[in-house]
C-alpha cells in the first residue's frame, strides 16, 4: 500500500471519529438542556398567562378552570390543547386562549390571548418564535408596545375589512417586519373568530380545575 493511500485512510479515519465525538458531545448537549428549556418555556407560558389578563384578577387555583379545545387548523389549535377560564368574584370571565401564526417571517409564532366574555381582547402576548433579533422580535413587549394596541379590540373593532396592517388597515407594521406583524394580526382576527364560534362551550362548560403554571 502506498504511503499516499495510508495517509487518505488515517485523515478519513481522523475524520470519521471527528464527527463520532462532536456528534455525541450535541446528542449529550441535548439530553442535559432539554429540560431545562422546557422549564424555561412553561414558565414563559405561566407569564404570558398572567400578563393577559386585567389588573384586577389572576391565575390561583380557586378561579381558573381548564377548557378543552377542539383541534382547529385556522388557530393553530391541537388535538388535546386546552385554555384556561379564568372567573371572578364579580365581572365576566376570560378566558386564555393559546393559538399559533403559522406564517411568520421565520415561521411559527405562538401567542397566547385574553378574550372577556363580551369578546374584548384584554391582552396578547408571544411566547415563543424565531422572529428575526431587532425587528420582528419587537412582538415581544419587552422591546416594544406594539403589541399592547390589541388591548380592547374585538372582532368588530376594528371593523372586519380592517383587520390588517398598512394603509387599509386598523394596526401598523413593525418596522422592516411587515411579515411578522401581518401574521400576528392574522393570527389574533383568526383566534377572536374561534372564540366567537364555540362561545358557550369555551364560557359555560364546567371544565376542570387549573392553576396559575399548568400547562
């Protein structure tokens, strides 16, 4: 055997056990993260939660009730998912809906909404995405209040033809993120709509016992 051929056989020999170890070191990253990512983004959701809702009430376990919701393509609602009810001592309920825009700039956008009774949002918060760093990441309210003008909307305010971004359009885009934004208010219009559709099973079935970070 030549020394040209041993030499290719050590280098693809060095390279294979490479990526063997960089391989395993990612596959052990992961195993040692996932949880802790996964805390990370249920206490995210627990905030979001919290932060949706009036000023005067919040998430204990004496208050909230678990709503099942039926798995719907538009919102991005799964089989199994479930809001969260949340009903005063006085005043209409909210409920806490959790619905997806598929359609982000860099693809999913969750989002949690507050809906009263009457249809009012009293809160939208994003809770996970790859929004681009500096632009489309101003959904977040920690580097915008861009997404407080949702707060008091329904689906008639604005009107339906003016649930959108731009010049025709009731809500302003986020600079240099047209995308992002459109895909948000999509999102949200898509989310009013569900809630209005299925309005006295999400409001008036008995559902089940929550509290402030279930999931």
């Amino acid at each position: 055997m030549s020394e040209a051929l041993r030499a290719i056989q050590r280098n693809a020999l060095g390279l294979a056990l490479f990526a063997a170890l960089t391989a395993g070191a990612i596959g052990v990253t992961q195993i040692l993260t996932a949880e802790r990512i996964e805390q990370q983004r249920e206490l995210a959701t627990a905030r979001a939660r919290a932060a949706v809702l009036p000023e005067a009430m919040s998430l204990d376990a004496g208050n909230t009730q678990k709503v099942p919701l039926p798995a719907n393509e538009a919102t991005g609602i799964r089989e199994g998912a479930e809001a969260i009810r949340v009903t005063p001592g006085t005043g209409d309920a909210v409920l806490i809906l959790p619905v997806t825009a598929p359609d982000g700039y860099s693809g999913r956008i969750e989002l949690i909404l507050g809906i009263r009774e009457d249809g009012t949002l009293t809160g939208v918060r994003a809770t996970e995405h790859q929004e681009t760093p500096g632009l489309g990441d101003a959904i977040e309210v920690a580097k915008s209040d861009w997404i407080l003008d949702f707060n008091g909307r329904s689906l008639d305010n604005p009107p339906p033809g003016q649930w959108q971004v731009g010049q025709k359009g009731a809500f302003d885009a986020l600079s240099g993120a047209t995308i992002t934004s459109r895909a948000v208010v999509e999102a949200v219009r898509r989310g009013l709509a569900f809630t209005a559709a299925h309005h006295d099973h999400l409001f008036r079935s008995a559902g089940g016992q929550a509290g402030a970070g279930t999931p």
